[in-house]
C-alpha cells in the first residue's frame, strides 16, 4: 500500500476493484465505515460477484472478469474528455508535459516496434524526446499533440462509455454514476483510495491493469495524500516482508535485480553500471548492493573480490525461473530436488492436476509447515497417484504456530512489527527460522573441508548467529538494519549505507528499524498527534518510518498543502526544511530554489509520476490497453488483437473454448478460510462455519441448467473436472457482453483432500498462462462448462 | 469518566470485571480498582499478531504463568489497527494449538517424518537424523548439477533445486531462507508472492 489500513477512515471515496476487503480483511471494514459515518464517504465495489463488500457499498458495478483495464480506461477518458482531473497537480507533478520520441506509435492493438515472431517489444520508441543537448523535450501546456497528455488522451479516446460497456458488461448508468462520484475526489480537500487485490493482480494483463489505477490516481491527484493512494491489499500476514526480502527468482533483498548470466553482469562493475540510474533515488543502488554482498560474506567481501560478486548466483538469460517456468521444468525432470517452507502447490495451483504429476519426478522434497499438506502427501491414493511408482524421497518438518516464536512481520501498510513467543512450540515441532540454522549449520559442516572453488560461496556465507539449535534473532535483526563496520555500531538508516564495503546491511528498505536505539519494530505507543491516524511511534513502517508514500504530493508546487484538510508536510520557510505530520518522503532541505522541489516521486529518474511509463518498465506497453483473457468468450472489441501480445502460452491444446466452455469462472476466498486451507481446515470453529467446497451460480444460471442449491454439479475444462455442490445465490447475475447474455461461476480455493474437512480443488481449473510482466497466473477469467453431476 | 472502547474491552479481560461495571456505572476506573481483586494472577499476557491476512492485527496470548498452558488469544485493544477486533480467523487462533484447555489441536504435525521411495507410508524420524539426511541430499544434488560458469562468466548455481515459500515466514526467517538457498547457489526461489 502507497498509504495503510487506519488511513482509510481518512477518504472520501473508495474505489473497491478487483477485491473484497469485507471479506478477505474485515478490518478494512472498521476504518472505511468510520469514514463513511465522520465524512460521508462513498464506497464503490466493482466486482463479477455481489459480494459482501458490496453489500455494505453505496454503489455496486459489476463486470465481466479480465476487463478491468477497459472499466479503468472509460474512468480516465470521461475524467480527461471532461476535464475532471487535477490540472495543477497533473501538470506539475506527472509526466504530461513531456514530449515523446517521434517515432513512438500505437495502432490497432499494438504499440511500435512488435517483433511478432519473437512475440515481444522493442523498447527505443518508447522514450521521451530529447533537444540537442540530450534534456527531455516538454510542452508546459500541454497542447503539443506529442506531449504526454495529448497522447494518453488519444490513447484512451476509444474507451468510450458505450464501447467499455459492451466489454465489461456493465450497465451504463451505474458506470456512468461510479465514474462521476470517483472524479469528484479530484477536488482539493477531497482524496479518493483505490483498494485492489489478486482481482486485480490475477490477470494476463495484471500488471497494466494496476498501471490503471496509478494513472487514474495521478490523474486526480490523490497520491501523497491521507485517503488516497494506490493500496494492494496483501493476502498473507508476511507476504509484504516475504517479497521484501526477495524470496522471488529475479529480487535480492530490497528489490534490487538478481544478477543474470550476461555481459551486462559479467562482473561488479558492469552490474552497477547497468543497473544503476544516473538520476532518483536509485542512482543509491552501489550502497545498497555493496552493503548485501557484505552481509553475505562480511569479511570475506573485500574490494579485492568484487565483494565476493562472483560467489553469488547468476541466472541464466533465457530460463524462466518463475512459479509456472518452475513447474514446467520439473514436468520435463529438470529439477531433482525442492524445500517447500509452508507452500502448499497441490492446492494453491495453477493447474493443479499438472503440479501433482510434476511434483513424482523430484528425488526429493522436503515440506516444512503445521499440518500435513496435500502436497506433503502428492503421491497418495488421496493426491490421485499410484505410491509405488513414485520414488521420490518426502522429508516432512513441523514448523511452530506463531505465537510459538518471535520476530517480526510487515502488513500490507508496510508496518513492520513484532510479535513475541508466548508458548513453546507444540511437540517437536520448531521455529522455521532455527530449521533454516539447523541445515545451515550442516551444511557448513559438510562444506568446510572443500578446496573446490564452486563451494567457496557456501563456505564464505556469514553465518553468525550462534552455534545451538537455536538461532539469536536479535543477530539476524540487527544485520537487516545495517551494520557500520568501521564503528560496530547499527546503522541509523540507509542513507549511511556505502558502497565501499564499510557497511553491512542485509535489507536496505528495513534499514532504519533497529538502529542504535534499540528495535523500533516492537514499539507500542499510542500518541496520533495529527489525528490523522498515522501513529508514528507504533512500531516501525518501511522506509524511513513514512507512512504515506510520496506525501511530496500532497502539497503544491510552492510547498503549501494543497487543502488543510489533506495536509502531510509542508515546507518550512523559517527552518529551511519540510515538516509536518509524517516523515517527509522527499529530502528534507530541498527548498524551492532547487529545481527538484516540484518533484514528488523521487524513485523514478525524474521525479514526475508517469503516465507515460517510458523505456520498456513495462513490457507490454507505454500504456494499458484492454486486451481479452486468454480464454474468453468473446472477441476483443477494441483491437484486432485478442490477447495480450508478449504472453508465453506454456500448454496451448489446453486452451479451452467458448463453445464447450461457455462460462467465464473466477477464484475467490471466503472469510472464514485462508489461502489453501491448511490453516483453517484443521481448525473446529472455521469449518464449521464453512464445511464445503461449492461452486457459486446465479439463479438464472441454476435454472438454464436445472440445478438448484445443494445438486451436485460436474464444474470442468480441458484441465481437469471437479465434482461439487452447487450453491446458487442472487449475487451472481449474467452480463449483456455485446448484446450476448454471459455468465459467470465462481468457486473457493480453499479446498484439497487433507485437513478436518476435505472437497474438491478449484485449482485443478486454473491455466498455465501468466502476466506478461510478472508470470501471475490467470486465475480470474478462465473458461469452465457446469452441468449436472447426474 | 466514560469508558472507551479500549477501556471495556481490557476490563471485558479481567472477566468478573464485566459484572462491576454494570454495578458501579460506566465509570472504568472505579471497575478497574474493584477489577484488580478479581484478576486472574497467574494469566501472563504476550502481545502478538495475527497470522492470517495482511491487515496485521494485534492479538493477545494469554498463558497460564504455572503451567505455561496457552489459555486463549483474543484481539489486542491496544492496537492501533483492530483495537481489540478479530474477525473469525484471528478469533480462531487459539485452535492453532488448542481445540480446548489441555487439548492440542491432533492434527498438528509434532515430529519429523520420512516417507521413501515407492512407500505407501510416513514412518517418525529423529530431528538430528531429518537435519543431517536433508543436508546430505541438498549437497548431493548441489555437487552434481553445479554450473561454476557459462561462456567465460562464472554463474555459481544449481538449476536442479528448488526453494518455495513462505508468505507466512517472519521477516528474519525469509532473510536468512534467501540467504542459505543464494549461498548454495539456488536461483529457483519462488513463493506466494507470484500467485
């Protein structure tokens, strides 16, 4: 989240796409209602399904699944074709008076330079126009038809209301409304929150569909300030801290790029070269990485080894190492071995019946969590197998509950805090973190007699975190925040990090949480000085301790908030520095003499929020565009290109089609169970308040098909088929899809064979087909037929 | 002095002080003061957090001092963010350990397991026996797919392990995890994060 959960209570509208917080984070509910009952605020709820959020909404706008990028797409045309949007803040804090380079183009579908035989992008085109002396060429007004703005504006001129409509399904008077209550939060004094979720993210063009949403948010000038901002709503309790620590193939801690097998990587020098912007923030990149490579190897990382650069691994350039890549290399028994620390693939998919029969030719696994899984037991009678004729080796190692450890984990508003044990782990059961210590130190053991140079990086690791079985977290604490070598003392923040080998620091995002002081994340003071909610003495938030990211913008070009209502910081004359409610996410002594005073977001390499994302950030394309899921019901309506031009399509006979499979199905969670189900499953209070799988129909659906409440029902595709009972509510409705009724199921994946109580897996449905940036599945918009189980 | 909502709830904790604020009106700290006679002495309390989604609730564990028995867990009323709330997850936590009072929740994994090759069964194995065998497999597979370079660069890794996991690893854990698996030369490391 660019703002956090209480800062809710602080908008006037909420735009709820592609999630369901009053179900999936009843919290949200408190603070959202607290706005509605103290400000009149607005919440909207768009989603295929009425849901429990809706039913506390103001407005509800349903959609087909996967066209979120063409509802987002007719908000900003009407916003821009009606002059609704922030012209100041546009105009001074985004990328829309700068020009693009001459040869930048779409048309039909696609954007300049498309190689359709290697099925991507070239990005040269892509890029702003510079004058002769190599600065961004940029019209102030905005009127030169190659400005950013006059380009955005044609882009989305074909997202007419009527054309979004026969898309998404979406009655045009109830989009008409959401469009026209979400603008007004353009108004100063008002703020508007986008809240989204694996809705949003689970899509072929998920990656672009978020985009929308920035640009929709830059566009009505509601980042920086309390009630607004771009706020993912993460499904786990550490999937924020999980993924800030890089537990992803192409991330290192703090998101940095894992080095590949390429020239541009060849060595030390050449990584920070490339990977090292001359301008923003990250032209810091050196200190960082440097400062990871020391908590790696400390004091064998010297200047005279790259800091032990070639002991870390390199990628190869052309494999894909991602979730899917991961699983169709090992269907082609590419992988002999592989650690599961509580992941559970059978059920959490995609293509689940796929992952089971990948999973027989591994040698071994070695699964670690609280419960048996049904990935633990892939190679039962129970998963679908024959256990004879799988050989591969199952280590199995029970992990403590939480409360049966301590440390620290990030909420979704980037909150880090600790928790503390307040029981020992129950049986033999251990702390992830003293399993993790245990093999460590093995292998260390194994390795210590190597002369081979291949096993120089494991024997160099800094391990120091104590010889017992149990691991000193406070060690493990103190190095994520950052160590100065020459002093021994905690880093205060990362901005004394260097990139001279003087500094450890194992994650610089969260270097600043335990400085000197002591550990920042277990404070537990209740002032909120500014009322606003912030509570900046309740434990720790990344970076810096700033709760509202980019909160530059919530003040205007000469320093002054924009509304006293939606004050942050303001520039302080008298001292010569920004001050205000929360840690200013800008440096604080840049006055306005500094040309960079008028730049709020300082990641990027010139401060301006894009609406144009130049230089291939996103492959995809410089700009959203609606393209169809891959299995859809329809053609796309917009372009003479279906889907989205760069996917990898991994099992192309497993498409399935609109004919056989006329239904367009989504994943979803229910409040009561929680990811693939273990940890709900096993417990006697949440399966009893829900004790089966189901799918969900709509009435008219159910009477098409004869079904009613409590049948069983046969739900399939080309992947596999589930046999479950039907559920038919009046919250799943059909859509007018282009003058043809469609209609939409959906199913729970909380589901598998182990636990309490067991049902089918929705997950056996779900597509190898991932974003085009990301790889993440498209679990929401695939194609299923329903018929009778009789 | 009206009572505040954080205020209820620590006295709703202090059980039998429920009853004396009905008694001495909703003054909380007269309650409090009759409260203390009634307060369950060996409770210990631990703040901790919720496990389940993202919101980062703060919850409560209370243990009993004597037997360091888990006794139940309820919201923290002093969190900023649910102020003493749980929906029906974070209520369930108790059950993670607990269906009741001196009651482990059997289906709990409490021993480390080894199923082998073409076995129908899982047999209980030694910690230190599960430790040294996986330590030895990991080095086994490392040392016979290891690729020390690619076209003159040295590349240092292993394509035949893979790491996944885990979305509800503490932030200490997921650092050192990363850390061992790129110490080995693991470059598959994947997790929730991506679906």
């Amino acid at each position: 989240m660019t703002n956090h959960w209480i800062d809710l209570k602080n908008t006037d509208c909420a735009l709820i796409i592609g999630a369901n917080p009053f179900e999936n984070h009843p919290v949200s509910a408190k603070w959202l209602m607290e706005a509605k009952v103290k400000r009149g605020a607005k919440i909207i709820s768009v989603d295929p399904r009425f849901t429990r959020t809706s039913s506390k909404a103001d407005l509800y706008a349903p959609l087909r699944a996967g066209t979120d990028i063409a509802f987002i797409g007719g908000m900003i045309n009407y916003i821009l074709e009606n002059e609704l949007y922030d012209h100041e803040y546009v105009a001074n804090y985004t990328n829309a008076s700068f020009l693009v380079h001459d040869d930048y183009k779409f048309e039909d579908g696609l954007f300049s330079g498309y190689d359709p035989k290697e099925r991507k992008y070239d990005f040269s085109t892509w890029d702003y126009k510079k004058n002769e002396k190599g600065e961004i060429a940029k019209d102030p007004t905005l009127k030169n038809p190659r400005t950013v703005f006059q380009l955005l504006k044609q882009h989305y001129s074909r997202y007419t209301i009527d054309k979004v409509c026969e898309i998404t399904g979406t009655p045009k008077e109830i989009y008409l409304e959401v469009i026209k209550t979400f603008a007004q939060t353009s108004q100063k004094g008002k703020s508007g929150t986008i809240m989204y979720a694996m809705g949003g993210t689970q899509h072929s063009c998920g990656s672009q569909i978020v985009r929308s949403y920035a640009i929709l948010q830059l566009l009505l000038g509601n980042m920086g300030v309390p009630g607004g901002g771009v706020n993912a709503l993460r499904g786990e309790s550490n999937v924020q801290g999980s993924t800030d620590f890089g537990l992803l193939n192409n991330n290192i801690t703090g998101y940095i790029n894992t080095p590949i097998a390429q020239l541009e990587h060849k060595d030390l020098k050449a990584y920070l070269e490339s990977e090292t912007p001359k301008t923003g923030f990250w032209n810091n990149k050196p200190k960082f990485f440097v400062s990871y490579l020391k908590a790696m190897y400390f004091d064998k990382a010297t200047k005279d080894n790259e800091f032990g650069y070639q002991w870390f691994p390199k990628r190869h350039a052309k494999k894909n190492y991602t979730y899917i890549g991961l699983f169709e290399n090992l269907a082609k028994g590419e992988l002999e071995g592989m650690l599961l620390f509580g992941q559970n693939p059978i059920v959490g998919g995609p293509n689940s019946n796929r992952e089971r029969e990948a999973l027989k030719n591994l040698k071994w696994m070695v699964a670690v969590d609280l419960w048996m899984t049904e990935t633990m037991r892939f190679w039962t009678e129970d998963a679908g197998s024959n256990p004879a004729e799988v050989q591969t080796e199952v280590f199995v190692l029970p992990a403590a509950a939480s409360f049966e450890k301590q440390g620290s984990i990030a909420s979704s508003g980037r909150w880090i805090q600790w928790r503390w044990k307040a029981v020992e782990p129950l049986g033999q059961s251990k702390a992830d973190l003293d399993i993790i210590h245990l093999l460590a130190l093995e292998l260390k053991k194994l390795y210590a007699q190597s002369q081979k140079p291949e096993d120089e990086p494991i024997k160099n690791l800094y391990w120091n975190y104590g010889n017992t079985n149990e691991c000193d977290i406070d060690r493990v604490a103190r190095e994520i925040n950052g160590i100065d070598l020459t002093t021994g003392k905690q880093v205060e923040n990362f901005l004394q990090l260097a990139d001279d080998g003087s500094t450890l620091c194992g994650n610089w995002i969260y270097s600043g949480f335990y400085p000197e002081a002591g550990n920042l994340a277990q404070r537990r003071e209740q002032d909120d000085p500014s009322g606003l909610g912030l509570y900046p003495k309740w434990t720790y938030a990344w970076p810096l301790n700033r709760r509202i990211l980019y909160n530059r913008a919530s003040a205007d070009p000469t320093g002054k908030p924009w509304h006293p209502d939606k004050a942050v910081i303001w520039w302080d004359e008298t001292q010569k520095k920004w001050v205000g409610h929360d840690v200013p996410d800008f440096k604080a002594i840049i006055g306005p003499d500094d040309p960079a005073f008028v730049n709020p977001f300082i990641m990027q390499t010139d401060g301006k929020g894009w609406l144009f994302a130049p230089q291939g950030k996103l492959k995809d394309g410089p700009f959203p565009e609606h393209y169809e899921p891959w299995e859809s019901p329809v053609q796309n309506l917009l372009s003479s290109v279906q889907n989205n031009p760069i996917i990898k399509v991994w099992r192309p006979e497993e498409q399935s089609d609109v004919q056989n499979y006329p239904y367009v199905a989504i994943t979803y969670r229910v409040s009561e169970h929680w990811q693939a189900g273990a940890m709900t499953r096993n417990l006697p209070w949440q399966v009893e308040l829900v004790p089966e799988m189901f799918v969900e129909i709509g009435e008219e659906l159910a009477q098409e098909l004869g079904v009613k409440s409590g049948d069983e029902v046969i739900v399939e595709n080309k992947r596999g088929a589930i046999k479950v009972k039907a559920y038919v509510t009046k919250r799943m409705k059909p859509l007018m899809v282009n003058g043809i009724k469609r209609h939409q199921v959906g199913l729970p994946w909380h589901f598998g064979f182990q636990g309490l109580v067991t049902g089918e897996t929705a997950n056996k449905l779900t597509p190898y087909l991932g974003d085009a940036n990301t790889m993440i599945p498209e679990y929401k918009g695939f194609l299923v037929n329903v018929r009778r189980a009789k | 002095m009206a009572i505040t909502r954080r205020d209820f709830l620590k006295l709703s904790a202090l059980s039998t002080a429920v009853l004396m604020t009905a008694e001495l009106g909703l003054d909380s700290s007269k309650a409090y003061a009759q409260a203390q006679k009634y307060r369950i002495k060996t409770a210990k309390k631990t703040p901790t957090l919720c496990p389940f989604c993202s919101a980062g609730c703060g919850m409560l564990a209370y243990t009993d001092t004597k037997t360091g028995e888990l006794l139940y867990v309820v919201g923290d009323p002093d969190h900023p963010v649910n102020r003493g709330g749980a929906c029906s997850k974070g209520a369930s936590i108790y059950q993670i350990r607990n269906i009741a009072p001196g009651n482990p929740n059997p289906k709990r994994l409490t021993k480390p397991l080894y199923r082998a090759p073409g076995s129908r069964e899982f047999k209980e194995v030694t910690w230190d026996w599960a430790i040294a065998e996986i330590a030895k497999r990991i080095k086994e597979t490392r040392d016979k797919t290891f690729i020390k370079s690619e076209e003159g660069i040295p590349v240092m890794r292993t394509d035949q392990i893979a790491c996944l996991g885990g979305a509800a690893l503490d932030n200490e854990e997921t650092y050192l995890l990363q850390k061992l698996m790129r110490g080995l030369g693991v470059v598959y490391i994947e997790h929730q994060a991506r679906l």
